[in-house]
C-alpha cells in the first residue's frame, strides 16, 4: 500500500507542469554595407513597456504574464549594435548625436482554448535620434497572428515573436530616413 502511495505521488509530481522559461533572442541579419559610414553617435536600447511581459498566456479567466527569462534590452542592444557598425557607424558613448531604439510594444499574446491556442505577435521599436540640429523620431511596427491545435507549444511561439521581431529590427535598420537625421 505505501508502495502504491509513493508511486502516485511520483506520477502526480511529473504531470505538475512548470512552464519553462521564455527566451527572446532576435538575430539580425543585415548586408555589410557603408550607409553609416562616417556617423558618429551614441547608441541605446530601452524598454519603454508599461508592464515588462513578452507572453501572456489567456486561458479561460486566468492570465498570465511572464517577461522573457534573458536580457532582452541587453540580447537587443548587443544585436542593433553589431548591425550598426556592420553599416559602418562608429559608435561612441561621449558624442552628443544620441540613437535610442525604444522598446513600445514585443508581445506574444496566447488565447488558450479546449482543443486549440491562438496567437498574436506584436512588435513596436521607435527610433529616437537627438542631434544638436534637432532631433527625429519613427516608429516601426508589424503583427503576426497563428492558430493551432491543441496546447501552445512554447517554442513555437519563441520562433513566430523572434521572427517578427528580426522583420521590425530589418525594417528599422534599413530606413534612410533616420540615417539622413543622424547627418544633420
């Protein structure tokens, strides 16, 4: 009999589920080129989210948020950065031309049903350039959505929000239009 007690207990502990963490590692994959060649600013990368989450899971009335267990202004930051002086900009700390990309909205929203999960991805950078000139500022965004069946697998939705978010930092990073404002 207690052979059978430890050995429910055993099972019972298995089937607890403990989510894993949710890991955002954007890549960015960008043609060395010399677009910045000759730009000198210095560069930042902040979260500007209200509540710091990137999946909140819906399942019925209960929801939850979790934020990505890596760093991801840090993941974005070092990211943006190398793509950056792959187009040849210098970045310096000291210049008093200033880029921040802001972090508005990187989501993954999961709306969890009986027999299939939906998902909405939503991206939002904002690229802030302040020159002594003057400053400018462009927001670039994108969303993606997908259903399927049964319960959501985690790494499904890391891949379909990290793929957005390359798409967003892409679209980003290759506008000339904030590259004329660092110029003056």
């Amino acid at each position: 009999m207690r052979y059978l007690a430890m050995l429910a207990l055993v099972f019972l502990a298995g089937c607890s589920s403990t989510r894993p963490g949710f890991i955002l590692a954007p890549q960015v994959f960008v043609p060395q080129s010399n677009q910045l060649q000759q730009s000198r600013f210095a560069f930042t990368v902040s979260d500007e989210r209200g509540i710091p989450y990137t999946l909140r899971i819906q399942n019925g009335g209960k929801v939850e948020q979790i934020a990505t267990s890596n760093n991801l202004t840090g993941q974005l930051q070092q990211s943006l950065a190398q793509a950056l002086q792959e187009q040849g900009a210098n970045l310096d700390a000291g210049s008093d031309v200033q880029v921040t990309v802001k972090i508005a909205q990187l989501q993954a929203l999961v709306n969890q049903r009986t027999l299939e999960h939906a998902v909405t991805n939503q991206v939002a950078l904002t690229v802030q350039v302040l020159h002594p000139q003057g400053s400018f500022s462009k927001t670039y965004s994108g969303d993606s959505s997908f259903t399927a069946p049964f319960k959501m697998d985690i790494a499904a939705v890391e891949r379909e929000l990290r793929v957005l978010t390359e798409q967003v930092i892409t679209q980003l990073l290759q506008d000339n239009s904030w590259h004329q404002a660092l110029r003056g």
